[in-house]
RNA sequence: GCGCCUGUAGCUCAGUCAGGAUAGAGCGUCGCACUCCGGAUGCGAAGGCCGCAGGUUCGACUCCUGCCAGGCGCACCA
C-alpha cells in the first residue's frame, strides 16, 4: 500500500509540472505545526517561488487550483496559509480505515514473516570479561539490542555477536591479585562463591591501585600476561577460569533485560585458530601494511594511514599493527575478526554450546573443537562501542573497506554512542569517593579500574526492590510470586527507557533518584497507558461478552475505501446491541468535528510508525522509538480522560473510540517490543 | 597543539541532518480534577536574547565564519 504522503507529494508535482512547466524532484511532505494548519503541509511553492522569482503565494493559488479541480486518493480539500504552504486536509473516515486495515494485515503478517536477506552482524556489550558490568556497559547491550529488534522486525536476518576480550591487561590484573594477592589456584577461584563478578570489581581495583607503587608486582603482571598469551601454567588456568565465570555473570545479567547473543568470539581464539596469521597474510599484500625499519616503530608492522582521509591531521597516523616482539596488537585481532564477520577469511572455527537460556535460545562459543555452524560471512554488520574507540573503530573500518574485493566503504558501520557518567552529587550518595577535581566537574566518567561506578546487577536490585513497593501499595491482593514478577517486568522497563530515552550522542549523567522515578517520561509510564487500554477491553469482555477483536470487526464490518468491501475476514458479530457498524461518513463526520481532533491528532500519529522505525534504523537512533511510543502513551493517557469508551451511550462515539485505542495497544505494544519493554497484564 | 562532539526553561532533555507558520516534553515549584473504563493519571500557571558576535536568506534554534565554555580522542593499553 503506497503511502498517503507519497501519493500527495506526486499529486503536488503533477501540479507543478501542469502549472508552471518546470519539473521538480517529488517535493518535500512536512507535518503541520498545528491542525488547523491540515493534515500535511508542501512548501514547493516557497522554493519555486523563489527560484521562478514569482510570489510563493501566487503560485501556490494557481497549484492548489489546479488540485482543486482533481481527485487526490485520501485528501478532501487543499489550502493555502503563511507564506505560500499547501495544506493538505484528509478525509477522516477514509484514513482511519485506512488505518485499521493496514494494521490487521499487518498484525498477520508479521506472524508469519521471516527474515529475508543478506544477513547482518550486530556486535554488541564486549565487556572486558575482568568485573561485574556497570551501567556504561548496559547502555551498550540496550542499545544493541534495541538495534537487532528493530533490524528484525524489519525482516533483517541479524546475528549477535559478543566479543570477548580474553587476553588484555585487565584479566591480567585480575589474575595477578588472585594468584599472588589471594595465593588462590584455578580450583579454588572456581569454587568462589556468588557474585563473583563483584569480587572481581574490588580485586580490580585493588591490585590497580597496589601496582603504582609495588614495583615487584608490575614485574609479576608482565609475567601473567606472558603465561596468558601462551595460554599455559597456572596463571593461564586461573585467567580461564576468571573469564568464564565472569562472561556467565554478564549473560546472566543481560538475560534480565531480555538481552540475548548468537555467539562469543574469543579473543584469544583469532590467535591460537591462526585466524589473524590468514588476516595478516592477506593483510601484508596491501600497499597499506608495511614493516617499519627505522623510527619510532623501528621492527613494527605499520598500517599506512598518512594521506588517507579522516587521518591526515594525525601527528603520526600509521598504526601498529604487529609490535616489535612480534605480539599483534588489539586493532588487529579487531581488524582479523572483522575481516572474517565479512567472509573476507576462511573460517577457522568450531562451535560449542555456552549456554541455553530458560526459553530454549543457545548462545555459541568459538573455540578449537565443536560443530560446525554457519556464523560469520555477513554482508553488513554495526558494532556498538562507545565513542571514546572512534579512532580505533575508524582503522578497523578502513581496513575492513581496503580487504572487500568490491570496495564498499559502508558495509561496516561503528554505532557509536557516548557514556554515562556519574553526577557528582549520585557518586556522593552512593558512597563513591571522588578527588577534589572530580567534585568540580558536572559528570564523573566511571572507571572499573578505580571502582568508580553503579554495577548493573545493583541498579536492577534496586529497581526491582522500588518497583514491588509500588506494585504491593497498589495491588495488595497478589502473592509474592505474582508481586516479584511485576516488579521484574517495571524494573525492566525502567532501566532500558532510561538508557534509550536519549540521543546516542548525548552523556549521560546518571542520577539515582531520575532513574528511579516511575512517573512522567518513563517506561513504566508506557506500560501502564498499555495496560490500561487491556483493562478497558477485558472490561468489555466482562460486561458485553465480547473480546476486543470482535468489536473491532463489528465496527470495521461494513464497506472499505473505495466503496469495495474489504478483506474478507471482516464480518461483524453479535455483540448484543452494544456496539454497531459505523460507515465511513459516519466515521469522517464524527472525526471532524472540532471536540474530536485530539482523536484524529492520535490517529495521525499512529499512521507514523513505519516511517519512524525507518528513522530509527536509518540513523540509528534508538530515541526516536522512546520517544514516539512516549508519544503515543501520553495521547492515550490524555484521552482516556476525555472520551470514555465504555461509559459513552453514543455508539457511533464508542465505535471510533474503541478502534483508536484498539490501534493504539497494538502499535504502543509494537513500540515497546521494539524496546524491549514488557507489556505486563496488570500494574 | 590538532581532530571530533556538545551548549535550548531552575534541572534533565527533544527539535538542528532536509531553514519556514505561536520553540516542545519530563522533572521540580504553585494551583486544580472525575461517586464515573485504574491518580504510576489528567488539566492549568509560572519559567526561554535557543552560549556570544558576524554573515547568507523574503525568512535562521536550524546553514557558513569567528569566538567563548564543557567533554572526549590523538599508545608497541584494550
């Protein structure tokens, strides 16, 4: 079905063409600022106007005259205001059914579809598996995973990626504090009790600290990584140890946002499955790499970014790739990787099973030994890491465009995003200690290193624990179990809005009591405009024996745009006489009358959702979805007070009401979905 | 020093990419609301030289230039 928006923006061109002989592109389609103003507004006439050096408001007379004299699908009359805009006014009732037609069709669709395409890879959390993750890190998985289901809903076949990187500094330090600060071996690091992720933040930020002055145990940290990247000795068994149960700690703390991955590619494994051998082979090939004989990185292999665009202000643009001792250096195994997720290198790997969460999905692991499975050779994929990698992420991308055969420079995209940092004054309460510096600045970055920083797994203690209080005060008739639940679902919805509420490049300065608040701009907010409208339907059940779906057939149940009668599964039933089909004319009289238009305002902005998930994916800007579906909860929640459903004995009024909030539950639950938000039965 | 990002109401942010009609939300403050489909709600009020100065334009929060302020980046760390 073409969209209302195009067919109007062809009519206009046509007009142009007839009226004044010049051709244009198909002009540009904006939402009016206020109703009065129509339902779409053309400003062709200003630029022409200028361009023809004619007046706008002159031209656009003889333009709306010309459409005037013509049918345009969907639109009952033109206009002019301002300047010289063409305003386009909709017929009501032809729209709205419109509506409710595309929305039933599309709600069985979408049952049935599945993903269509070259597949995509989404690379997202990669938390350095050495601590418990923190609220930086959550709004890297939200984010990702917000971008997957928006991906798939678009029928994107997309594939998750989580890379693990198993063989830096940070498991290094770790190590060292539990072998030589705790004298513990692999046995007993793996019988360490729950949260370990926890014990590792402190170890952390302890043998950080100790390592400034303890020049005994820098010495002894350049050993632990030594045996780390041979992969042998004790301390290659306590950092597998430490990796392992840190990723499940991780997982285990996505899970409770729903957040799920396909794969964990290890680090160490591009090393050891001589996967960066092939990269650098094909690598070396390129006039772009090069050994350094002399200077500064005299016995480096180099990779030649001077004169390449984006880096030819650097001081010293070349890149280490491969370090004097023959180590590869992060940018590389990055760039081995990417190069294998692209299908540009063999696939060296197997696969084993790291885990099956409680709805049967399997997570994957690389490694020497296993199945094979069809992962990697993507056609495009995103990595979500912060901005703070932007150089890093920009080589790699370089390189990933130089290694494709066909030289595509966007199959790659870094999604990148800014922090969240700590105000000041939450580090204050939390109990954070802040340097004098830091009490002056207006956000203090979070550090695992320093400690500094609100875990995960806390805030979503504490949402949950906020969340059941207001769940028990309100609703002092369920159980614990039932009580535990909601509040499960509340604080998920809290915590992920909270993360996705702002533009990606925006810094988030965490606030505790913000990000506890439940009212206003919220996910709770969203769920409970959704849970009313479930209410008013169950309602109806109880009271007309009818479910929501049948009144909304009966409603629908007379003839479609174009007179025609539409899709077949449209067939009213008896609902007792308390709800009747309504014909267009019906519909179109009621939505134009004035008293009615924060109706048909709602029913405008229902009709966006396509075009804002395109925004969304287009830019990827997750915000967009927030704040449209905060949109549509807030339109609800202002008519809910206005137009009774129920409770109103007009029944034509009840008829268009009940398809309005029909269409809203389904496109908010879509939008909340999109977000990972649950929808919870009650709250 | 060079590069990138940001500056909008007391606070936190939309709107800037594609210039246009009275610049919008949330929080906070003050006041109010249904014997009614759920008050995690709704309604109203107060609150803005859209960082500053130029320029382009019929028209600039939006584009260009300069400046000011803040953040981030510019490793043989990841």
């Amino acid at each position: 079905m073409t969209d209302l928006r195009e067919i109007v923006a062809a009519a206009v061109q046509e007009a142009v063409v007839a009226v004044t002989g010049e051709s244009i592109p198909l002009p540009q389609v904006e939402d009016p600022p206020r109703p009065e103003f129509g339902d779409l507004a053309i400003p062709a006439a200003l630029e022409l106007g200028r361009k023809l050096g004619r007046p706008p408001r002159q031209l656009a007379e003889e333009l709306v005259a010309y459409l005037r004299d013509r049918e345009t699908e969907g639109v009952r009359r033109w206009e002019i205001a301002g300047p010289g805009y063409l305003n386009a006014f909709f017929d009501r009732g032809y729209v709205l059914r419109r509506l409710m037609d595309s929305l039933l069709q599309s709600q069985s669709e979408s049952e049935s579809a599945t993903a269509m395409g070259p597949k995509v890879v989404v690379e997202h959390t990669s938390i350095n598996p050495n601590k418990a993750a923190h609220i930086g890190h959550l709004r890297n998985s939200v984010l990702g995973d917000s971008l997957v289901r928006l991906l798939r809903h678009q029928g994107v076949p997309v594939e998750v990626h989580n890379y693990i990187d198993d063989t830096g500094v940070q498991v290094a330090d770790v190590v060292l504090g539990f072998a030589d600060l705790m004298g513990l071996d692999a046995e007993a690091v793996r019988a360490m009790p729950d949260p370990f992720d926890y014990a590792c933040w402190d170890l952390y930020t302890e043998v950080t600290a100790r390592l400034k002055s303890d020049e005994r145990l820098a010495a002894r940290r350049r050993e632990v990584l030594l045996a780390l990247e041979r992969g042998t000795g004790t301390e290659a068994e306590v950092g597998t140890v430490v990796v392992e149960r840190i990723i499940r700690r991780h997982l285990a703390t996505m899970a409770r946002l729903g957040i799920e991955y396909d794969l964990l590619v290890h680090e160490a494994d591009i090393i050891s499955m001589d996967l960066w051998s092939a990269a650098f082979e094909r690598l070396k090939a390129s006039e772009y790499v090069y050994f350094a004989d002399e200077g500064d990185h005299a016995g480096c292999w180099m990779m030649r970014l001077s004169g390449v665009a984006g880096f030819e202000d650097l001081e010293q643009p070349d890149k280490v790739l491969v370090r004097s001792n023959g180590a590869a250096t992060y940018v590389a195994k990055d760039i081995a990787y990417h190069m294998w997720r692209y299908g540009e290198l063999e696939n060296p790997f197997s696969y084993r099973e790291f885990d099956v969460s409680a709805d049967g999905h399997v997570t994957w692991q690389s490694g020497a030994e296993g199945e094979q499975m069809p992962f990697g050779g993507a056609d495009r994929g995103a990595s979500v890491i912060d901005v703070r990698q932007e150089y890093l992420q920009s080589i790699v991308a370089f390189a990933v465009a130089i290694m494709d055969p066909d030289g595509r420079t966007d199959r790659h995209t870094h999604f990148d995003y800014e922090m969240v940092a700590l105000t000041p004054k939450t580090a204050k309460t939390l109990g954070i200690p802040l340097t004098s510096e830091d009490q002056g600045r207006p956000f203090v970055e979070m550090s695992g290193r320093r400690g500094l920083g609100v875990k995960a797994d806390d805030l979503l203690n504490v949402l949950e624990e906020r969340a059941g209080e207001e769940v028990g005060k309100r609703n002092p008739d369920l159980s614990d179990g039932e009580r535990k639940a909601l509040a499960v679902q509340i604080a998920i919805a809290a915590a992920r809005y909270f993360l996705v509420k702002f533009n990606r490049k925006t810094v988030i300065a965490f606030d505790l009591d913000e990000a506890l608040n439940f009212e206003g701009e919220t996910g709770p907010y969203l769920q409970y405009a959704a849970v009313r409208t479930s209410s008013i339907f169950e309602l109806m059940r109880q009271r007309w024996g009818v479910s929501v779906e049948d009144a909304v057939r009966t409603v629908l149940s007379t003839q479609g745009p174009g007179g025609e009668s539409s899709s077949g599964a449209v067939s009213a039933v008896d609902v007792k006489g308390e709800l009747e089909p309504l014909s267009l004319d019906q519909i179109r009289d009621l939505l134009e009358e004035e008293e009615n238009d924060m109706l048909w305002v709602l029913a405008l902005q229902l009709g966006r959702f396509d075009r804002v998930v395109d925004l969304a994916v287009q830019s990827s800007e997750v915000s967009v979805i927030a704040k449209y579906a905060f949109t549509l909860a807030q339109d609800f929640n202002r008519l809910y007070h206005r137009y009774p459903i129920l409770q109103e004995d007009d029944r034509t009024k009840r008829g268009v009401r009940l398809l309005l909030a029909y269409a809203l539950r389904l496109r908010l639950q879509q939008a909340m979905s999109l977000l990972g938000i649950p929808v919870p039965e009650r709250m």
